[in-house]
C-alpha cells in the first residue's frame, strides 16, 4: 500500500519489528485497560461528554462527522497522551480536520492506482502529496508530545503508553539493534491515534445512517435500551448479554458496511498452494473480509441491511465465524475489544438520550458508499438529534 513506505509501527511494519512492537503494544494497551472495567469508565465519561455536545445542535440538522470523531479520538488520547482533548481544543480541531481529509484521500481512486503502481509516486504529482503532508504533521505534534513525556517521565510511575514505550527503550538501550527507538514510537503512537478514532466513528456515522433509514430497527432498539438500561444510568457492557437485538444491530451494521474490504496487508510464510495457484512464501496479500461478510451462504441477501442475520428463530443472539471485520490472523485489529466496546456504549448513550430524525424521507437516504476501493465511507447525510 501507499503508506508501506513508513515500514514503521504495527500496521505496515513486518518481521522481528512488527512482532515486537505488536506484542508490545498489545500488553501495554490491556495495562491500561483495553477490555477491562478501567476502560470501560473512560468510554462512558466520553459518551456523557458526547452527548453533551450533541445536545448542543439544539435539534438542527447537522452533519455528524466532526462529533462523532472527537469521542472515540479522546479514548485513544486518553491512552496514549494521558489526557483528553475538549471538543473546542484548536490542536484537537486540527488533528480531526487532517484525520477526516486523510480517510477522504485514501477512499479516492488514485490512491488506489498508486497503491497498484506505486512508482507513479515518484512521476506525478497528486493527492497523495497531500496525504504526507497531513501524516508528516500528525508526526510532529506526536513528537513534540514524546519530547513533553521525556522531561517529565517517572520510570516508576508510568501515565501512558507513550510513558512505558521510553521506558522500554531505557530498558533495551543496550541491546543493538534495537526495535525499540523513538522512530517506532512515532509511528506507533500514529498508527493506534489513526486506526483508535476513524474505523470507529466511521463505523458509528455510517450506523446512525442505517439507524435514518430503517426508523423500525430504532425503534426496536431504542425499546430494548428503555427495558434494560433505562433512561437514568449510563449503559454498561454488562447489559449486551440482555440486549440481543441491539447487539445484533452493531454487528449487522459492521457486516454491512464492510469497512475496511480488503483487510491490512498480509504476507505467505511459505510457499503455499492455493486453489491450484501457488503462492510463493513472502508474497504480499490482500484477504478479501468483503467474500466473508458478505457470504450468502451465512448471510441470506448479503445486501440487505438485516440485524436477523445474527439473531437466531428464539431472537437470541447467534455468533457467526464470518464476521471478521477487525480482519483475522496474526494481524486482526489490536484494538478489537476497545473498537467492540466503544461502538456499543457510544451508540446505546446516543439513541438513549435522543431520537434521530432525518431530513429527508428515510426512503430516499442512500446508504450505499461513494466508493468501496481501500475504505466503505458512508454518503454525507444531516441529522438531528432530539433530546428525548
């Protein structure tokens, strides 16, 4: 792809490096509470705050977009940098705007060209420009963030991931070479700040579209909130295990929209034969999750938004080994339970302190997306949010 060049962090790094950083990065995340209760606080404290801004729009149509990325962007900051970010910060108004321009360049044709023929970067001139100017920003508020840490880090109280990441270094300065260096933790700290906030509030942006567009599925999960959860408590992943319909819903909508079609590179450890191809060891690859999600032999009318699809005859809940949106294998999501437990609460809190109402007659709200080549993002649309 494209960003292959940075060869640096998790997502494009390969070898002894990705090994190390993953497992790294996995163990210092679960430290700090990724899929434990301490996390699950902080995500509700961001769904009060979340609320409170959409309260703001005072009921008028507004394009969800911005908000919706500043939640799940201040869970991550939360881990990374210790601290969240007010909705009004001019830094976070800056970091948001690049995220959002970067997943439009990325969605566009010519990124794909250039990921097909990436020679072309070095002939044309294009967006992709763009995209490493923005990247090359993110990078320098990152590494003014690490130089912060540095002077005032406490090798015996560590606050956040970027804390452990020095220490680990301090730990391993005599091992040569090393793949824990200050370079890595740049683009480490970029990879979880760019995948903790645009999968995720892509994925909610896009739900509350579907949510527009079929007014019966709300309807039905907004009786199961007032059931369970109620109007005068913050939901809590315990209260999944009695919504099955509304865990349905949040799979269903991840299924549909197939996010991500063709999954993060992955490379064959050895020769392999596939199909009657033959796939020589060290050959990049792209897994297709689009032939899994949208399989019709799992998935009766893999077209149709349905949250049926995971609710068996009783309407309980039903798992399905096809859904794979956070990829598989070795290199699945890092922040799969973070993502998980995020777009539950994040979207129970919302339709349990509002109901959505569109602009235009649901009937003609397309949800198909502009483009589906590196990533499905969902049609601009205007909502309003009407406190209930």
């Amino acid at each position: 792809m494209i960003l292959q060049c940075l060869a640096k962090g998790i997502i494009f790094s390969n070898g002894k490096r990705w090994m190390e950083t993953r497992r790294f990065s996995l163990m210092t995340l679960r430290n700090f509470g990724m899929g434990k209760r301490s996390i699950e606080d902080r995500i509700q404290e961001e769904a009060r705050c979340l609320v409170e801004e959409l309260r703001k729009t005072n009921a008028s149509p507004c394009d969800p977009t911005f908000i919706l990325g500043c939640a799940p962007c201040n869970v991550i900051c939360s881990i990374i940098f210790q601290n969240r970010f007010d909705y009004k910060d001019q830094n976070f108004l800056n970091l948001m705007e690049k995220f959002s321009e970067n997943i439009r360049i990325q969605g566009t044709l010519w990124i794909l060209i250039c990921n097909t023929f990436p020679s072309l970067l070095d002939y044309f001139p294009g967006i992709h420009n763009k995209l490493f100017k923005n990247i090359a920003s993110l990078k320098s508020y990152i590494t003014e963030k690490i130089k912060e840490h540095q002077e005032s880090l406490d090798i015996n109280n560590p606050r956040d991931f970027i804390d452990c990441f020095l220490i680990k270094m301090e730990q391993e300065k005599h091992i040569q070479p090393s793949e824990f260096t200050i370079e890595n933790l740049i683009s480490t700290v970029s990879d979880l700040f760019i995948a903790g906030t645009e999968t995720t509030s892509t994925t909610l942006r896009y739900g509350l579209l579907l949510l527009l567009k079929y007014p019966e599925v709300r309807a039905k999960v907004q009786e199961e909130i007032d059931r369970v959860v109620g109007r005068h408590r913050s939901p809590c992943m315990q209260d999944r295990s009695f919504m099955p319909y509304t865990d349905a819903v949040v799979h269903e909508i991840q299924r549909y929209i197939d996010l991500v079609p063709n999954s993060a590179p992955h490379a064959v450890t050895r020769d392999i034969k596939f199909r009657n191809y033959l796939i020589p060891k060290g050959t990049t690859i792209f897994p297709s999750l689009t032939s899994v999600l949208h399989d019709d032999k799992e998935f009766p009318n893999p077209e149709m938004f349905d949250p049926g699809h995971f609710l068996d005859e009783s309407g309980n809940f039903k798992k399905s080994d096809y859904f794979m949106p956070f990829s598989t294998g070795k290199r699945i999501c890092v922040g799969e339970s973070l993502a998980r437990m995020e777009l539950f609460l994040f979207l129970i809190t919302i339709l349990q302190n509002f109901n959505l109402k569109s602009v235009v007659d649901p009937k003609d709200l397309d949800t198909t997306p502009p483009n589906s080549r590196s990533l499905s993002l969902p049609p601009s649309y205007r909502i309003c949010f009407i406190p209930v």
